[in-house]
C-alpha cells in the first residue's frame, strides 16, 4: 500500500513538472512601465464580441466570428481574412510603441495589416504582413501632416505558419518612428513633432483591418502590447523573448501544485506512516 502510495506520488511531480516548459522559466519579464494596453487573447480573456485588457482599462470589440486558438504563447486569436477583425478606442499618446506577434495562415491581401490606428489619412500608422510599395514584404508605414507618407520595408517576406514578432515606436521629440521585425530594427526615420499635430480624434484603431478598404488579414495575432513611450530596441528584444501570460501564471500554478504536493507527502510522513520501497502490500 505504502509502495504504491509513493509511486503515485512520485509519477503527479513528475508530471506536474513536465508541464512547465524549461524555455519558459528561463525566459525575461515582459516590460511593464508606461504599458497602457495588453492584449493576451488567452482564453479566459475573450468572452463573446470582447477582448478583455489585461490591465482591466481598454477592453476591444471583436466584429465577425474570429476564433480563440493555438497562439504563440497559450491562445492567440485566429482571424478569417473575410469577416474577421477588432477594434478599439483610440488612446491618446504622444509617444508610443505597439507590438504583436502574427502568424498567416494563407497569403496575406496585399496591405492588409496587423494592426492599423488612425483614419485612413494623416496620423495613420500601420504594420502590414504585405507591403505594396515595397516588393509585397512585411513592413509597415505612416502618414503625417501636410499629406505625406513614409514606407517602412523590412526586406523579408511572411511566410506562411511562420510565427513573427512586430513592433513600431515613436518618438516625437528626437528618434523619430521605427519598425522592428524579430527585436531587428529595419527601419528609423526621423521626424519633428510638428509632423503628427494633425492625428485628431475620431480615429479607427483596426486589429487584423485596414483603414484603407484593404483586405482583412488571414491569420493568427498574439500579445499585443501597447506602451506610452516608444521602448528601446533592447527592451523590445525582451519582450519578444517574454512568455506569454499565460505560461508565466501556468509555471506559478505548477510550482505551487508541487508545493500541495510535498506539503501532502510530509504530512503522510508525519502522521507516522513510512515508505518502504521493497514493501509487496497493496
């Protein structure tokens, strides 16, 4: 009896233990200063048409049928490329950084994006698995005041079930916008702040959408973050190097079963009970 007490035991923290993925402890914190939107699409946080923030401020809209699935970290949102896409209240930033991991599932339309905030017009800034204006890549671009446009290539183009990390930062006050594909910087231009004095209000922040009547995107998208300053590129490299939420509370939860489990185990030891390995009682 005693024998196959211990080995029950034994065989639930061997099994608690290989559901903790050893990339998972090992990896950093995602950065948390200035994040002011933080999309995880795990399951528990997309209940019906909402999207829920984890930081319990700026929940989104979902329009069409987009599906909870297999993300990069836990559950990610999986968008049809006909119907499917999100939406949310515009937030009110002078600097940013917006963030997200995508996955296609079919050759993305050409300029159908990741994320488009803005009006189809100045201020508008976007990030786009299919660029038109340079060679059908992963890029991104923004218009400013007075009409004028800036494209962002990354000279790379998506793969199909290829899982990529995206991140576009803006500073107005010296570095300019830049875009980042996997903690790479593949684009800096720099502007004055005088450029986006006409980003207004009234404003279309699209996931898996366009502002442009362009098509919608066909794929997965997961973690989105959005910060009130533009993060640097070592910060961004560690966040695309962050767990997920959900294996971040899935490794807390598994420590503390293994915790229930010795605590179990001592107190069967305490109360006068011995293990004997050799023992052929059942």
């Amino acid at each position: 009896m005693f024998k196959f007490f211990f080995y029950t035991v034994l065989l639930l923290m061997v099994t608690t233990f290989s559901i903790v993925d050893s990339r998972t402890v090992d990896r950093p914190s995602v950065i948390t200063k200035d994040l002011v939107l933080y999309w995880s699409f795990d399951e528990p946080t997309v209940t019906g048409k909402t999207v829920k923030d984890i930081l319990g401020k700026r929940d989104g809209r979902l329009e069409g049928s987009p599906k909870v699935s297999a993300g990069k970290f836990g559950q990610a949102l999986e968008f049809d490329g006909k119907a499917d896409f999100g939406t949310m209240d515009q937030i009110d930033l002078g600097d940013f950084t917006v963030e997200a991991w995508f996955k296609a599932l079919s050759a993305p339309g050409t300029w159908s994006s990741v994320f488009d905030f803005g009006k189809g017009g100045p201020g508008d800034f976007f990030v786009t698995p299919n660029h038109g204006r340079t060679g059908n890549d992963i890029g991104g671009g923004c218009h400013y005041s007075g009409g004028g446009a800036v494209d962002f290539s990354s000279g790379e183009k998506t793969k199909v079930g290829t899982w990529y990390h995206v991140a576009l930062s803006f500073d107005k006050d010296g570095e300019g916008i830049k875009l980042y594909l996997n903690a790479e910087m593949k684009k800096h231009e720099k502007f004055n702040k005088e450029s986006f004095e006409d980003w207004g209000d009234d404003q279309n922040w699209y996931l898996a959408k366009a502002n442009w009547g362009d098509p919608l995107f066909p794929g997965i998208i997961d973690e989105l973050r959005i910060y009130s300053r533009a993060l640097s590129g070592q910060e961004i490299e560690q966040n695309m190097g962050a767990a997920g939420l959900a294996e971040a509370t899935s490794v807390t939860a598994n420590d503390q079963k293994l915790v229930e489990i010795w605590d179990n185990l001592k107190a069967f030891k305490s109360a006068g009970h011995h293990f004997n390995l050799d023992d052929k009682t059942h």
